[in-house]
C-alpha cells in the first residue's frame, strides 16, 4: 500500500487526537506529567514500519525499542488502535476508579444484584476470636447476628462495605 495513502487514512481515524501532517509525518500533539509534548509518526518505506518519536520537553524518550514501530502492512484502524495505546501510556491518563455499586439513603444501603455477587460477614465473637463467614444469598449474611463486625459486598475481586455493627 502506498505511504501516503496509508499515513492519511490513519491521520482521519485518528480525527479526535487532533493530528497534523507535517512532511510526511503525522504529529499529534500531547500533553503528558511532564508537560507538553508530541508524538511523531513517520513510514520508513525501506523497512516499511511505521516509526514513533516522542519529542518531550526536556529531550527524553519513554519508548523502549520494542515501541517504536510496528509494520506498514496492518491495516489503518490497526496501526490507529495501537497509536491510541501510546498515547495513553504517554499522557499517563490514571485508570477509571471503580463506582461504588452502595447507596444510601437515609442510612439505609441498596445496591442492584448481579450475577456473581457474595457476601463476606466479619467480625469479633463476644469471646474476642475474630470470625469470617462467606455467603452467597444476601439473606444469609443479612441473617447473621453480628456482635462487633462488618458485613460486606464482594463484586469483581472488590470489597464493598453494606454495614458496620459496634455494640
């Protein structure tokens, strides 16, 4: 496939980025934790790869070798897809924090059930021994009668809190 044709139809997917095509290179401008910065893509039609720079301030490089290109022949949305990859890896955007699934409403915790969802119950036994129990039906943990403890929502390898009981 021609550079050209390749570079510009990767350049029209890449619409959001804001790229610009300068010489034969796409720049799309980003800003990182280090400050603004850009990221060239450029088709080196002797190798046919396309090969990355990314100019930061202060003259740095946080691509190893192994980023620094990949080959022409992948088709556009191909090699857009994995520029996307690294220009999140450039601007360091932090990963999404999980919502907490718990609401409250005048103290009282309501959530929506999905499949998967069991319940810890944890606590102190009057006899000062810790305890754990793991439940699947919300009736049961609900059922448990707690001295001092807590009991909980665990969803995706996360653990919400429905209740905290102190006497």
């Amino acid at each position: 496939m021609n550079s050209a044709i390749t570079l510009a139809n990767t350049a029209i997917l890449l619409a959001d980025l804001k790229p610009v095509i300068i010489d034969d290179n796409i720049v799309i401008p980003v800003v990182t934790r280090y400050g603004k910065a850009t990221l060239e893509l450029a088709v080196d039609d002797s190798w046919g790869w396309w090969v990355f720079t990314c100019n930061l301030p202060d003259g740095t490089n946080i691509f190893r070798d192994e980023d620094l290109h990949c080959e022409v022949d992948q088709p556009p949305h191909e090699a857009a897809r994995r520029i996307r990859e690294l220009v999140t890896r450039i601007t360091g955007k932090p990963k999404r924090k999980p919502v907490n699934p718990i609401t409250r409403t005048n103290g009282v915790a309501s959530w929506t059930a999905k499949a998967g969802d069991s319940f810890v119950v944890t606590g102190t036994r009057t006899d000062g021994k810790r305890f754990t129990i793991r439940t699947k039906h919300w009736w049961h943990a609900k059922g448990i009668n707690v001295w001092h403890g807590s009991k909980w929502l665990l969803r995706d390898g996360r653990k919400w809190l429905i209740q905290r009981i102190t006497n």
